[in-house]
C-alpha cells in the first residue's frame, strides 16, 4: 500500500502510463500526463518558498488543475487544505490564518476577493487559475516556468496530509486533521467494496474538496480507471456523459437521483454500461432508491461517511447483502457502534436508537488548533462522536434515523424530520422534500415540510398529509407544508435544513 499522498501520481503514472485518467469538459489527460504536470507545479511551489509541512490551501471548483495542484503539492510533502467553493471570502480569510497556510491555489474567480491577504497572514502566493489577477501568481506561467521537480521526500503515513473545515453551520469551521494513512486507508477500502478496476469509467460532480469526492478521484488513480469529471452537476449532462463515456459507475448524492429522476428524457439514454451507482452525503429515502433501481436498472450502493473519517466510515460490498435503507457495515479496520446519548460507554440493544460512533485508522487525528472541541468529539479511547442517530441490526448494518441536532421535539416526543421525509417522498406527486422545525406555543416545536413537487403534478397539502397519517404516528405527521421550486443546497447537493427557514413564506 502507498505510504503517503505524494506518492499516488508518479506511482499511477508508472502503473497505468498512457491510460486515460481524467475526462474534464473537453480536454482529456493520462496518468503521465497528470504526474508530469503535478511535478511541474510540485517545482513552481517549491520556487515560491513552499516546503515540506507547509500548508497550501486549493479555492475552486471541479477542473483539470484541482487535481494537478492537488497531487503536486502532495509531491512537496505539503499539507493540503481543500476549501468548499460555498465559502465566502470572509470565510476563507478566517481558514487560511486559522491553518497558517503558505499559499492559496485559487480560480481567478475565487482568488480576486483574496488580494492583498499576504499583509495579514503567512500567505507568501496566490496562485490563480486563469488570468491572474494583480499582484497573484499564473498557474500557467508556474508550470510553464519548468522549475525542477523536488525529490517526494520521505513522509510518516501517521503525520498530517489534510486539514479540512467542516461547513461551520454551528459558529466557525472546524479543521479536522486527517493523516495519510486514513486517507489512503479509506480510499482502498472503499475501493475494495465497490470493486473498483482499471475497468471502471466513473462520472462524479462530486466537489473535489469533499471528502467523498476525495475518494472518488483518488481511486481512480490507485487502480486505474477513468474520471470523467464535472465542474457542477446537470442530470442531461450526466446522463449523456454515462451513455457517452460508456461509463460503469456513477457516484453522487440523493438530490442528483432526484434530478435525473425527473429529467424527461431519461429512458432515451442508454445506460447499460453501468454497473453500479452509489450514493450518499445524505440519507435517501428508500422509495427513492426502488425508483433509481428500476430506472437505471442496477444495484444503487448506499454509504455513509464524514469529513472526522477522511471519506467513508461504512457501505454495503458490491457482492454481498444490500439491504436499501442501511448504510450497510463498517468499512474494513473501522469499528462502528451505537452508544447511548447519555452514556456513550454503554452499548444500546440491537435494534434500539443511539448515536453511531466510529473508532480506528480512519478517524481524524483531531481539529486542528482546537483542543477544546477535539475533546467533545473524540473520546479518550478514540472513539469518535459523529453525531447521527442510529441503530444497527443483527447483522452489523447500521440504520441512520437522523442527525442529533436536526431532531424536533414536539409535546416532549422525539420527531426524526428524515423519517417523515422517507414517507413524503414515497407520494406520487413528491420530487424532493425536507423537513424542519417551527416553533409553537403549545408544543415547543412542530414539524414543518417544504415539497418540491414533479413536473406536472398539483400539489394538494391537505391530502399529502393525510397520506403521511396512514404511516406515522400523529405526533410525528407535520402540522404545515409549504410548496416550493427547490430547496437550500451544499455545495454536494446535501440539502441543508437549518436554512429551510429561509423559504417561510
């Protein structure tokens, strides 16, 4: 196995040479191609004063150069800090001086807010996509420059390869510290689960400073296969792309199904190229998954994971027991239990709801500068508090009912808004929904659904929450429903609840 992130191009160029590795709008690069590249811009950082531990921070969107500075700065021996493109530059001001990065690889578009940020920080470069702008540096002139490629030095596979900021939706981000090991531990085993080859042809608009978007373009370098990468998700796009590219996977989240769903050319495209669709971020609710199945008419692998375990913490095996609903077993080297909220040494029943919590190789070394909320979320004993509820079955496969902090309380019960959004989503007229809390006077808080209905259909509120009454229990049915065009968004496609406020009307 490779030791370290400044390892995977020059051994995937060894391996797999002139094989395409990455399809990006027009312009298509091979394994050699993407390492001689990555060396090129591993010699212009270090001509810039980057060295080893030094942390270089990339600020963009999907494209050919993501991955390029990705993989050279990795060959410096520098620490990688991934920013989701959503922040402000605000946000990324707070970020960069929080990690102490050297430099910013930025597209012209997200670099230009960022003038002048060397007068406040360590920043010594900005290194702009594009035409740079005053005072930054040019990607293309760096590479062009040809400095000579560093030596890959020698680097401890438990040390710091990346530091990535949770979406700070409860006060500032969060760096969690991720060593080389659990990101290559990760994307290894997830890639042994879904049985990833040099066979595969794999279309993602994951984001590439996502963790599962990581995974994703980091397997295909590990074995072989072919990305074809998108800058942002469009169903049509993605659709002609499967067909296409003759692609055997697609990997995305529960809201790109629920597009592509509902896209009306859908059965003209021919899919018979794949072989399987994963999907997670988000839990999705099961007559969703029935639908994707029968339209794409393969296996849709449920997974689950978290930027604290650099990528996946479980998925069901391509060959084994998929059981829809689940987000299946905990990956190879990775415990997972479920803990009583108020006691997390005590182990619930099967069958009965706690949080999940994840311990091994794969879990964050902790939040970078931040030892007061390393403490809350990871335990002496190393395991990790990640905040969903859950229960597991006889078999190990974990069942996600909600996230701790989304849950609604009403009249003193306990109300989970996925497990109304599963209901809501199994009616006919229902694209999309989320669920979220309103207050009330009498009942503290109420469930409130907001419903994206299908081309065509009329949406009757009354009669849809009739029809949640058939399934849940009163307390549980929401008292309002609001329809809506679409609903807030991360950069993934997560719908994000605590902004469904946002849409009151």
């Amino acid at each position: 196995m490779l030791q370290h992130l400044g390892q995977i191009s020059a051994t995937a160029a060894n391996r797999f040479g002139d094989k395409t590795a990455l399809i990006a709008g027009d312009r298509q690069f091979t394994f050699a191609q993407i390492d001689a590249l990555a060396c090129q811009l591993s010699g212009g950082l270090a001509s810039l004063g980057v060295r080893q531990g030094d942390i270089v921070t990339i600020y963009s969107e999907n494209r050919w150069e993501w991955l390029v500075s990705y993989y050279g700065a990795s060959k410096l021996g520098a620490v990688v800090n991934p920013i989701n493109v959503m922040l402000t530059p605000d946000e990324v001001r707070y970020v960069v001086k929080d990690c102490g990065a050297k430099a910013i690889i930025a597209s012209q578009a997200k670099a230009a807010p960022l003038g002048g940020i060397e007068a406040d920080s360590n920043v010594v470069a900005v290194v702009s996509f594009d035409e740079a702008p005053d005072g930054m540096t040019s990607f293309e002139d760096l590479l062009a420059a040809n400095h000579p490629c560093p030596p890959v030095p020698d680097v401890d596979p438990e040390s710091l390869s990346t530091i990535c900021y949770t979406s700070g939706t409860t006060g500032r981000p969060k760096g969690a510290m991720q060593s080389h090991k659990a990101v290559i531990l990760n994307t290894a085993m997830t890639a042994q689960m879904h049985l990833k080859t040099s066979e595969d042809v794999i279309v993602s608009a994951l984001p590439c400073p996502h963790v599962y978007g990581n995974v994703v373009f980091n397997s295909v370098f590990f074995y072989g296969g072919t990305l074809n990468l998108h800058a942002v998700f469009d169903p049509g796009v993605a659709l002609q792309s499967i067909q296409d590219h003759g692609a055997t996977v697609f990997e995305g989240v529960p809201t790109m199904y629920m597009y592509m769903l509902e896209h009306p050319g859908l059965n003209e495209f021919d899919l018979s190229s794949l072989r399987c669709l994963t999907v997670g971020g988000q839990t999705m609710p099961t007559a969703k998954m029935e639908a994707v199945e029968a339209a794409f008419g393969v296996p849709l692998i449920e997974l689950w994971g978290m930027t604290e375990m650099a990528g996946l913490g479980s998925t069901h095996p391509v060959y084994g027991m998929n059981k829809m609903g689940s987000i299946g077993v905990a990956l190879p080297y990775t415990e997972l239990r479920i803990a009583d909220n108020e006691d997390y040494t005590k182990v619930m029943p099967t069958g009965e709801v706690g949080e999940l919590m994840a311990r091994g190789p794969l879990v964050m070394m902790g939040y970078f500068n931040d030892a007061e909320r390393t403490a809350e979320a990871l335990e002496p004993d190393g395991w990790l508090h990640t905040g969903d509820l859950a229960k597991m079955d006889e078999d190990g496969c974990v069942f996600v009912v909600d996230r701790k902090k989304d849950m609604i309380v009403t009249a003193g019960y306990n109300v989970y808004p996925a497990e109304i959004e599963r209901v809501l989503s199994s009616h006919p007229a229902v694209a999309m929904c989320a669920v979220g809390p309103q207050p009330d006077e009498q009942k503290g808080e109420i469930a409130k659904a907001y419903v994206v209905l299908k081309d065509g259909a009329t949406g009757d509120a009354d009669e849809i929450i009739k029809f949640c009454r058939e399934t849940l229990a009163a307390y549980k049915v929401p008292r309002s429903m609001q329809f809506v065009s679409d609903l807030p968004k991360t950069s993934t496609g997560k719908i994000m609840r605590r902004e469904l406020k946002t849409l009151d009307t």
